[in-house]
C-alpha cells in the first residue's frame, strides 16, 4: 500500500506564515521610524562635521589648557561673597568643552565686589572635591556663603548666558 501525502498545502502554508512574519517585522520597523521621526525631527539635519574640523577644536581647546587658572580653595570657602564655582579635571572633555564659556563669565566677573567667579581642579584638590562631594566633571555649585557651606547646585546649559542669569537670579 502506497501513501501519497501531499505536501504543497504545508509548504504554501509555511511560506505563508513566513510571509506574514516579515510584513510584520516591516510595519514595526516603519512605526518606528515614525515614531523617531515625529519625537526627533532635528536628529539628521545638522551638517556633520568633518575629522579636520574636530581636530581643530581639540587643538584650540588643548592648546588653552595653560590659561585655565585654579583658584586657592581655602580663599574660596572663607568669603562670605556669593560664588560660583566650577569643578573640573583637565583631562575631562565636558570641562574642556565647557571653559571657554566659564571663562568668559570669570572674565566678567573678574573686578567683581559682587561675585567671586572660581574653579577647581579636583585632580589637584581631591581632598577639598571629595569633601563637596563632587562625583562628576564638571560640577557648578552657587554658593551663596560658601564660608558656611550654602549652595545650590547648578544644572543648566553649559553657557555663559545661562549660567550668568543663574547668578544673578539666585
């Protein structure tokens, strides 16, 4: 006795289901990409920029690494005069990003009998950073008597602008 099976149902059936997964996998991945698009519309539009250029910028910012003068942390935390201060680590690129704008504001603020516009570098201070309990670079904190130790943390953009109406606002 011979037993004829035939198996075009199953296969049709198979590629069926096949089919039908990769429709599904498409129309995720199409949701997806809506869905990035409308949350993210400005994602892809910058121009990128070229290696030349970033090398540049590293060159400018190393190159100014000399300019960056560190405040004496035991002057600091005796004035009663509200100060800004910003703890960095030379070799953190956030904080290299970040002092040509804090050094703008500290130019500033420079003659100040309002403000004392200050950094640390915690490389060099480790004590006085682990004692503010400084976790990561960079840090700004207000200090409003910061012979008595009252600060408020600042957490805003890394601008002059921005850091300046801190300032002045708090």
């Amino acid at each position: 006795m011979k037993v004829k099976v035939n198996l075009s149902k199953a296969a049709r059936c198979s590629d069926n289901k096949i089919q039908i997964a990769l429709w599904v996998i498409l129309g995720v991945f199409i949701v997806a990409v809506v869905i990035f698009a409308v949350f993210y519309p400005n994602r892809f539009s910058k121009k990128q920029e070229s290696f030349d250029n970033y090398n540049a910028l590293m060159e400018n910012m190393s190159s100014n690494d000399d300019t960056i003068k560190d405040d004496n942390p035991k002057e600091v935390f005796a004035s009663t005069k509200p100060t800004l201060v910003l703890y960095y680590a030379p070799w953190c690129g956030h904080c290299k990003t970040m002092k040509p704008e804090y050094e703008k504001l500290k130019k500033k603020y420079e003659n100040s009998s309002k403000y004392n516009i200050v950094m640390i570098n915690c490389d060099d201070n480790k004590d006085i950073c682990t004692k503010k309990g400084i976790n990561g670079f960079p840090t700004v904190k207000l200090y409003t008597n910061p012979s008595k130790d009252k600060h408020k943390d600042y957490e805003g953009p890394r601008t002059e602008l921005a850091m300046d109406s801190f300032l002045k606002n708090n």
